[in-house]
C-alpha cells in the first residue's frame, strides 16, 4: 500500500485498458490519468519543476508562469501548493471551465488570453503574455513547456520504459502530439531499444505541428498553431490526423461502455482505431498512451448543448457511436509517413514525407 506526504509522489504507472472488445482489433490503452493531477502532464510538470529547482532558477520568492491549455497548468497547481509557489496559468477561451475552477481551487491565478491570432489559434498571444511579465518582474519564472527538455526527458526517463517492460514483444505505439514531449521521449527511448517499434503520432485536423493549413481546433489538449520546438520528425514513422468530430465519437462511445475517457485520450484511440483497420495488425503489438481521464471535458465533449452549437445536431449520429463495429468506420483526414518493415525493421533512407488525403 503506498503511502505518501506529497500529492505528486503518486501515479498510477501500470494500467492498461484492453481495447479489443470496443474497437475490434488489439489494442492496449496505457491510462495515465490515475494521480492527483488527473493527467500525463504530471510527469513533465514534476521534471520541470525539480529540475529549475536543482538548477537554482525556482526560488522561495520565485512566481512560476506557464502557458497551458488546462492538464499542465492542473499539474503546476497541484505542484505548487505542494511546494509553496505562487502560480499563474496563462490559457486561453477554449479551455475547460472545470479546468480553470481547479485551478484556482488550488491556489492559483488564471489569465484567459480572448482574442485570436490570424491562424485560428492563442498560443502565440499566451507566449508574448507571458514575455511581457518575464520582463516586467525578474520573479516571474516561465518553464516553457514548448521548448524544456525536462518535457521529454520525462518520458524518456518513465512513460517509454514502463511500457517496455509491460510489452517487451511492443511493435507499434500511438502518442498524441502536443508539445511533443510525450511522443519525443518515448520515440527516443524505443529507437534504441532491442527491438524496431513503429512510432505514430496522432494530431488534431487543424492543427500546423507537421505542417498543413491551419483550421479551427475546439478540443483542448493535443495539436499546436505552431511547429514544436521539441519536434524531430526523424524518431516520427507516421502521423494520423483526425477531425475532432471522430474524437467526440470515439470518446462517447467509450464512455456507452464504461470508460469515461479525456478529448486527448480519445483522439489517440480514434487514430489508432483507423491504422489498425487498414493494416493487417493480427500479429502486431500495438499500445496507445491515453493521457487524460473525462471528468474535465463534462461540458464540453460530453454536453450535448455544446457539441449542436460547434459541430451541428449530427455530430453523434453514428453508427461509431451505436453497437455496431467500427472496422466499417470512416478514417482520418490526412496522414504523413515514414515507412517501415514491421518483420525486418529496415527504414526507408530517403525519409520521404507522404500525404494522403482521405475523406472521413
């Protein structure tokens, strides 16, 4: 039984969620929901935070200030009540209510950045927001999510290494694209591991990280309006786009069986659901990390007011949704590949960028 003094001590590393008997193909959901944080975000939060700590830069009157669409800005709350920092999140109009409640139930400060920039997206306005304090008060100390190598390093050092000792036979793994620091880590990790893994990286339609027009993204959490600092496409074999309106579907269907899942989470079901269809995966290991848990998404994705009023009256009108098998369902718009010879692991040399277009 653990027992611990500090809510960040804990996190559930270890559980995962056979998908098979919901999507019709092996699948195995890696949860990392379960702590006091209620997100994946916890382990780049922690690394960030005792990072700066060891490197002198976060003292007792330091402010910390980030720049977060809710799960990293919910992981810095917690951290810093727990530690004694003041903190101030800076969001934008698209994050959850329920987000910014826990938040400020934690003690911290919330700005919402309101007016959008000319590609759709706030995270620029947040950053230059945040530059702007930076330089009006030298306690203000920003981590950069965007741009740490304690984000990655993160995963490196834990998410990619529990996972391998879970599945060492691992052919095939799905990590939604954010910063990147999840997916970053863990590609980095199995690229020099035993055995070649196939890594798929799952992003949002709308979303710019591997290029492509910028579009509207309502569903917080994975996507960016601008390239990713940490990204290096080189560790990428393939990367799945998928609308938002499938990652409503994927989610609501998981919950008609018991699994109420986050936006995130759903949209890295969603593409690998797609992948699977189309491959012969019989034979194949194939893990998804799911990042975030539902209760946070309550009034949104899972609010039947707010789903008419953005994606129409049809928007779970579906057979994904119903009973039925989704080996028939619709695939995601867009993708971009690295091939890869799953038996021999041979890599294709030239590293050529593939786009395929495909209605949903």
């Amino acid at each position: 039984m653990p027992v611990i003094s500090v809510p960040y001590a804990f996190n559930e590393e270890e559980l995962y969620v056979d998908l098979r008997s919901i999507v019709g193909h092996s699948l195995y959901l890696k949860c990392e929901g379960f702590n006091f944080a209620g997100s994946i975000k916890l382990k780049a939060a922690t690394e960030m935070v005792e990072t700066a700590e060891r490197d002198g830069i976060l003292t007792p009157n330091s402010i910390l200030v980030e720049s977060s669409s809710g799960n990293l800005g919910v992981a810095l709350s917690m951290i810093a009540a727990s530690k004694g920092y003041r903190f101030l999140c800076v969001t934008d109009a698209r994050g959850n209510l329920s987000t910014r409640l826990m938040m400020e139930a934690l003690g911290s400060q919330v700005h919402v950045i309101a007016d959008q920039e000319a590609n759709g997206g706030f995270l620029g306005a947040r950053i230059e927001y945040i530059r702007a304090l930076c330089a009006s008060d030298d306690r203000y100390v920003w981590l950069s999510q965007y741009t740490n190598p304690s984000n990655w390093k993160a995963h490196y050092r834990t998410t990619a290494p529990g996972i391998a000792r879970q599945f060492p036979r691992l052919d095939v793994l799905f990590v939604g694209a954010g910063t990147t620091g999840t997916l970053m880590g863990c590609a980095r990790y199995f690229r020099e591991w035993h055995r070649p893994v196939r890594i798929i990286a799952v992003d949002s339609v709308g979303s710019v990280s591997f290029g492509g027009p910028p579009g509207r993204r309502m569903i917080p959490g994975l996507g960016m309006s601008m390239r990713p600092p940490l990204l290096d496409e080189s560790y990428v074999d393939e990367v799945i786009r998928v609308e938002e309106a499938d990652t409503i579907r994927t989610c609501h269907r998981l919950a008609r069986r018991g699994f109420l899942l986050g936006g995130s989470t759903g949209t890295v079901v969603s593409g690998a659901t797609d992948w699977l269809v189309r491959h012969d995966a019989r034979e194949l290991t194939a893990v998804a990390i799911g990042p975030d848990l539902g209760e946070r998404y309550l009034d949104t994705i899972y609010h039947t007011n707010w789903l008419q009023d953005i994606y129409g009256e049809d928007v779970l009108n579906s057979r994904e949704v119903s009973d039925g098998s989704w080996a028939e369902a619709a695939a995601p718009v867009a993708r971009w590949r690295r091939r890869l010879d799953l038996q021999t692991g041979d890599r294709n040399d030239d590293q050529r960028h593939q786009l395929q277009d495909r209605k949903t």
